[in-house]
C-alpha cells in the first residue's frame, strides 16, 4: 500500500481548530482509497514559543525536509508573539524549499453569496497562479540618510529569466488541462518597463509551446476592474509575486468567503516538500470560539492528495465539501449559518463515509 508522510503543523488560533477537520477528512477519505498517511504533529507556532522563546527550533527545514509534503494551518498569534517572528517559517519554507508556484483556486459555488451582484455560480471559476520565490518581494534594496529630507528608500525587484519562464509553463500546463484552455498574464509593461517587459518577452517565447491555450496578457489595473466587472471572462491568471498577491484576494473576496479559498505552495520538481494551506491566517478575533469555517483547510487537504497522486481521492473530498456548502444545512457564521468548526468538519466526514 501507498504511504505518504504528513508533516501536520498546525500554528496557531483556528489553524488548529481547522486543521483538526482537514486530519479528520483525510483520515476518512485514505481508510476508504487504498493509502495510508503517516501523519507527523508538530506544535510550532505559540504553544512552542512558550515553551521555548521561539516560534520554531532552529533545524526546522531540516526536519520537515523529508517529509512528501507539509500541512499548515494558520500562523499569527499578534497578543502573544511579535508578528514577524510568527510568520516568518511560512515565508523561509516557501523559498528554502523552492515553493515557487503558489495556486489559489476560486470558484463560485451555488448558494453562496458573492458580493458581485448578478454573477451565476459557473460564471466566477479561476485558478490564480503567483510567482512565489523572487519577483517585487525579495528583500533587496537599502536605506540612506532614512531619517533625514534628504532619506532615500531603494527597493528593488528581481525577475530572473529561470523564475519567469518555469511559472509561465506551470499555469500554461494547468490551463491546457482546463475545460477552456484559457491563460491571462497579468502584466504592467507599460510603466514597468523593464521587469514588466522582460515577462511580456518570456510569454511570447514560452506561448509557441503551448498552441492549444489561448494566451492574453492585462495590465493589473485593468485586471483589477475586470474581474469586479467580468470574472467570467478569466479562467487561469499568472502573475508575478506582488501581481499574484493582490489579484487573489479579489478572486477570494468574489468568490464567497476567505473561509472556503485553499491554497498550495509548489515544488514542482519535488526536490523538496510542498505545502498546503488554507489562504486565511489564524483569526484571533474568532479563534476559540470553535466557528472557524473548516472548508479551505479542508479543501487545501484536498489539493495535497491531489498533488500526491492521489487524484480520486482528492475528488472525493472536493466533492463532499460543495455538497455540504450546496446544501447550505451546515454553514458556520462566516456564510450565513450557525453550525460550528466540529459541526461541519463531521459533515464533510459523514459524505465521506457515506
Ligand atoms: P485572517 O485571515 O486571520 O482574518 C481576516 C478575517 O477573516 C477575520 O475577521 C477572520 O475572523 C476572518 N476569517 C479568516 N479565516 C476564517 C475562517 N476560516 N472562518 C471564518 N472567518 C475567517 O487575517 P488577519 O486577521 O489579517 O491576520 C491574523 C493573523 O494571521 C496575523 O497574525 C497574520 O499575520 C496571520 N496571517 C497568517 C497567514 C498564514 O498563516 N498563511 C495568512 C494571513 C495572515
Ligand atoms: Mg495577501
């Protein structure tokens, strides 16, 4: 039998509370599909801080490095731990272990309120592919005379030829195995015109590969409007870090609620562990109360036995997931409903099961 190992690092706030309910789904979904998961606990976050002055040892990376792929909850306990250091593992995982693609898929499920007015569930059903390794947000640049009139602030942004050509490919192969074959690179050469032009450049070399997609390219602002406008004219979208950062919280505000949007952090060539999170943080304003919406971890769990190979299963998941939100039953606050974070993780287990 097939066997993965897990690494389930939970954080803090509701990643714990809604990593609970991804475990629970894939438990019940691999004792039924012929896998088993080996899942390893780690305790990071606040409870390890506490313990020890840090949020994780210090040979972390070592330790997960073995591991056929991380689940994380929510990082982020602002009361107890100064932010930066809480957040600081997700960041170093994503680019020590060469997570460059970053997908956040957004589709409109039935019954679920959207903001838009007028928009039909089938009509909002994007991927968003972010550049996540290099881009706007590499820290690279300085300070001089800072607290000066004179103050300088340089911050710098690095496209390398290697980082924009393998995301392009990436979201070209994800579009060429979508119904519409469909691509959209979110660009702004026009006053960008140095790193902006170079990801125009690389497009027009990379799209010869890929006959079978209809690639387009948008300006960000105009991007922005669009999808306020006409998200049914989008289907994948490529973008660069900071592009990919702003565009997919539009497509998760359109598409319903932060508490369904799951997210993966690629390794594409498994090298080193991917990961999987939910796209929301740890919510103290609501953690402990046990209203967490579980779905996005529960879905995120999904899109890493996706990953793995283990495509049905992950299906079967996906599946009883939109059932349990069509049906609209069971819903936790966030969506209009009174049902808790157990409520609906057993529900999402109950369709497992049945
Ligand atoms: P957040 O995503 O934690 O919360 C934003 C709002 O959405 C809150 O009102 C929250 O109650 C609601 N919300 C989020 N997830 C929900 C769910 N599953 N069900 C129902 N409602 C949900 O973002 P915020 O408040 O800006 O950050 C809180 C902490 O999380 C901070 O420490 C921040 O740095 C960290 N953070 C961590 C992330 C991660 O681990 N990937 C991502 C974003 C923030
Ligand atoms: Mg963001």
């Amino acid at each position: 039998m097939k066997r993965y190992n897990i690494a389930i690092y939970a954080g803090d706030g509701i990643g714990i509370e809604v990593t609970a309910e991804a475990v629970k789904a894939l438990k019940a979904v691999s004792a039924r599909s012929g896998f088993e998961l080996a899942l390893t606990e780690f305790d990071w976050g606040t409870r390890y801080w506490k313990k020890t002055g840090k949020s994780v040892p210090d040979d972390y990376l070592k330790q997960l490095r073995g591991f056929d792929a991380v689940y994380l909850g929510a990082l982020g306990d602002p009361a107890n731990v100064p932010d930066h250091e809480a957040v600081r593992p997700l960041i170093e995982m994503r680019q020590g272990f060469d997570q460059y693609a970053n997908i956040r898929p957004a589709k409109l499920f039935p019954g679920v309120r959207t903001p838009l007015a007028d928009r039909k569930p089938e009509e909002i059903d994007l991927v968003v592919v972010r550049e996540n390794s290099e881009g706007e947000y590499i820290t690279a640049g300085g300070f001089f005379k800072r607290e000066t009139l004179d103050g300088i602030a340089l911050q710098t942004a690095i496209h390398t030829r290697k980082g924009v050509e393998r995301i392009l490919r990436f979201a070209f192969e994800i579009a060429r195995k979508r119904p519409r074959h469909r691509l959209t690179m979110v660009t702004k050469s026009n006053a960008l015109k140095i790193g902006m032009l170079f990801w125009d450049e690389v497009l027009e070399v990379v799209r010869k590969d890929y006959p079978d997609v209809t690639a387009e390219k948008c300006h960000i602002d105009a991007m922005c409007m669009a999808l306020i406008q006409k998200p049914q004219a989008y289907d994948v979208l490529v973008c660069s870090n900071m592009f990919g950062d702003i565009i997919s919280d539009i497509t998760g505000a359109i598409s319903g609620s932060i508490g369904l949007a799951p997210s993966a952090n690629i390794n594409p060539t498994r090298e080193f562990p991917s990961l999987f999170e939910p796209v929301h943080g740890s919510a103290p304003d609501i953690a402990g109360k046990g209203i967490a919406n579980p779905l996005a971890a529960v879905r995120s769990a999904a899109m890493m036995l996706e990953f793995l190979g283990e495509a049905e299963a992950a299906a079967r998941i996906e599946k009883a997931v939109y059932d349990c939100v069509v049906e609209g039953r069971i819903r936790t606050p966030d969506m209009g409903g009174s049902s808790t974070t157990h409520e609906v993780g057993n529900e999402v287990v109950r369709r497992l099961a049945s």
